[in-house]
C-alpha cells in the first residue's frame, strides 16, 4: 500500500542522514518505526539507556548512597567478571 506523508524539512533531512549511515532505504526505516509505535514492538536499549538502568546516570548522592559513580562502575565490572576484591 502506497501512502503519502508529508515531512518537515528538518525531519526529512534528519531521515535522509540516517538512511545514508545506515545504508538503510527510507520505507524500511518508517516502517520499523511505525511498527515499533502501533505493534508495541521494543528495540535493543541504547548504551544511554543501559547505563540510566544500572543506575550509573543520574543522582547518586541521596539516602544511603555515598557510592563515586566511578566506585559503582568499579564493582560492576568487578561482579561481572567475577573478581571479589578491589585494587
């Protein structure tokens, strides 16, 4: 099905650099997005969102963290990687 949209010039453009880094077409790229819209469908979070989970971005000094954000990203790799002690 052939359906026309029309696009602000920023967002046209916006869509023109994405599909040319990656050598995607822009029907694909609308579709995806449309389905991940309309059909509930997630992606893969970004590195961002990852980190926002584990609680690396964002407010740390609060009740009962005293924790450096470099002291937390520390210990993670450390429980990662199966190391139990710290240098």
């Amino acid at each position: 099905m052939t359906t026309t949209v029309r696009l602000p010039l920023r967002i046209e453009q916006a869509l023109a650099t994405y599909c040319v880094e990656t050598k995607r077409t822009k029907s694909e790229v609308i579709v995806e997005l449309l389905e991940q819209r309309l059909m509930g469908t997630q992606t893969e979070s970004t590195p961002y969102e990852l980190a926002r989970e584990a609680g690396f971005i964002g407010c740390i000094a609060g009740k009962g963290q005293t924790a450096s954000t470099k002291e937390r990203v520390a210990a993670a790799i450390r429980k990662k990687h199966g190391k139990t002690h710290a240098r």
